[in-house]
C-alpha cells in the first residue's frame, strides 16, 4: 500500500495497542490499531468524546469474530507520524503499593528494511498523543453509525462477502452465516471462509466456524444470492423492516469497480437466500466428513468426522476408541 502522505522514516506502523487503567474510570480505554486486508482498523473500548458518561466498545458478530471500527489512511497515517516522532520513556508497571498512579502501556510494532521491531513505551505522560488516538477512535465510531442508507447495486456489481443474523422466539428460526474471504491468525494467505450456525430439516443444529471453502464454489453461491438480492429488494436494516417477531439483519458487501460498498438489510422474507446458504453449508459439511482420516488420525466410530492424532473427536467429543 504506497500512500504519497507515508512518512518516510525508514519504518511503517504495523501495529499499536494502548490500555491505559486510571483510577478515574474514564480516563482509562484500551485500544489496538491494526491492519487487516489492506484496510486500518481499531478495536477495543474507550470513553466518549462527545460529552455523556458512555463507554464506546467496538462489538463482535454472532461467531466471536472482532467487528472493527475502519479507520481512514489519513488517519492511520496520522498516527504513524505522531508516534515515530514522539520521545516517550520505556514503559514500566507501576509498584503495586502506588494505588495512584496511572498504568498505561503502548505496545508498538513497526517494520523496518530488518524486520519487525517491537516498542513498550509509557503513555502515563503523553497528553497530546492520548488526545490523538481518543479523537481518531471517537470519529471511527461516529462514521460507523452513519451507514443507514442503501446504496444503489447496479448489475456490474459483485458480492463479495454477506453476513446474516436472525435472531427470533423459536430456536428453528434463528440462525448465522458468514462466508467471507479472510486471513486467520494461523496463515499468512487469504482464504475462502464459512461459518454457519442454523437448524437443518430435522432440527438438529448444524455448527460450524470458520470452514475453508473452494473459492470457486462460494463464487458460484455469491452470484446466485446476488442474484436473489437484486430481485427482493429487501428494506434497509434497521428502520423499513416489518413488525415481525424476529430481529434478521443481513450485511451484503458488494464491488463495482473497484469499489466496495456494504448494504445493510433487514433479512426477513428472505427464504429463498436462506436456503441457498443452507444448501452450502450442507455441502460443506458432507465435504468434512467425507475427507479421510489423515496419518495417524482416526475416524470417528460416531459421527464420522475424521480426527488427526486427538484423543477426542473433534465433532462430537467421544474418546477415541483403542485399537484393534
Ligand atoms: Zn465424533
């Protein structure tokens, strides 16, 4: 990512995270600016800027992953500059017997041409850089709430990720879904991702986070639930959504031209798209199972999930059973 506002000081911000506990509960935040997918991010919690005696904390979806506040370039860029000119002392933790005294620690990784290089630094002093970082946090928040209109799709546009929370009284009518491209901590390379959480035709619950899936394949299931968004014309979530019983917020992310662009939909009477994800994740799940038990593995007796060298299975928890 070349940006003409980069600081050239021969190392580029990866990261930086900030806890700060004061004795007066709104002094203290904790903060992690990061960078995932070509795009700055924060998460974490912070008191508002705004006036009110609110906590700000950035939230997580219904299978545990981080929804981040983004952040723009100028921003982050911002950051970076301020924080390679600061001159801060090396961090310490404060004697125990010190009730007063303000714990705050910035852990800060740049990349330099000889690799990483970690910075813990105290932020117990640092005014001007606090009121930065809480500024920054207080827009990225601000900018999160504005999304509330829907923009218009037009037919060179391409899903590109969706994410789908029903929440309702009985249980067959709740359910999530995500299928998104994403790199997890555990591998440096992007992947196709599937996580679904649902009821299949006999009621049994059907839970899985975070299946590889082919890319080819979740091309094929973009382009027909694209196809369905187009034709439902689903209200804007929240505000147009029927008076039902059931919360259903549906999150389409499209591209066009180059551009990305995430509608916020109210998912009710959208059945048809219900099913197609459905169908997928049935997919999915029969491609688990059917993979063989790798070297050494075992497969299940039980359920049929094939095991590495686990004591337990994976799947349904029962002991692997001796051998023969
Ligand atoms: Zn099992």
């Amino acid at each position: 990512m070349e940006n003409p506002d980069a600081y050239r000081a021969g190392k580029d911000l990866v990261e930086v995270e900030w806890r700060q506990n004061h004795r007066n509960y709104y002094s203290s935040f904790s903060l992690r600016f990061y960078q995932e997918n070509d795009m700055p991010l924060l998460t974490g919690w912070f008191p508002s800027q705004s006036g009110g005696d609110e906590i700000r904390e950035s939230q997580t979806d219904a299978f545990s992953n981080p929804i981040p506040w983004q952040l723009t370039w100028v921003q982050w860029f911002a950051l970076q500059n301020v924080l390679a000119e600061s001159d801060l002392p090396a961090y310490r933790k404060p004697s125990s017997d010190s009730y007063d005294e303000v714990d705050s620690e910035i852990r800060i990784v740049w990349r330099t041409d000889d690799g990483d290089e970690a910075q813990t630094l105290s932020g117990s002093y640092a005014e001007a850089l606090e009121a930065l970082v809480l500024g920054i946090a207080e827009e990225a928040y601000a900018a999160s709430k504005l999304e509330t209109e829907q923009r218009e799709v037009r037919e060179t546009a391409e899903l590109v990720e969706i994410y789908w929370e029903q929440n309702a009284s009985f249980a067959r009518d709740c359910f999530s879904f995500l299928l998104d491209e994403r790199t997890l901590p555990s591998r440096a390379e992007k992947q196709m991702l599937f996580s679904y959480r649902y009821q299949d035709g006999d009621g049994k619950p059907i839970f899985r986070k975070n299946a590889a899936v082919e890319p080819e394949k979740a091309q094929a299931y973009f382009s027909s639930i694209g196809q369905e968004l187009r034709a439902l014309e689903l209200p804007v979530y929240p505000g147009a959504c029927p008076d039902g019983v059931v919360d259903s917020y549906l999150a389409a992310t499209w591209q066009d031209s180059g551009e990305v662009f995430t509608n916020n939909y109210c998912g009710e009477g959208a059945q048809s798209i219900f099913h197609l994800l459905a169908a997928f994740a049935e997919e999915t799940e029969a491609g688990i199972f059917s993979r063989p038990a790798p070297d050494g593995g075992w497969k299940c007796p039980e359920c049929g999930m094939p095991n590495g060298s686990s004591v337990f299975c994976a799947e349904c928890g029962i002991r692997r059973p001796a051998e023969e």
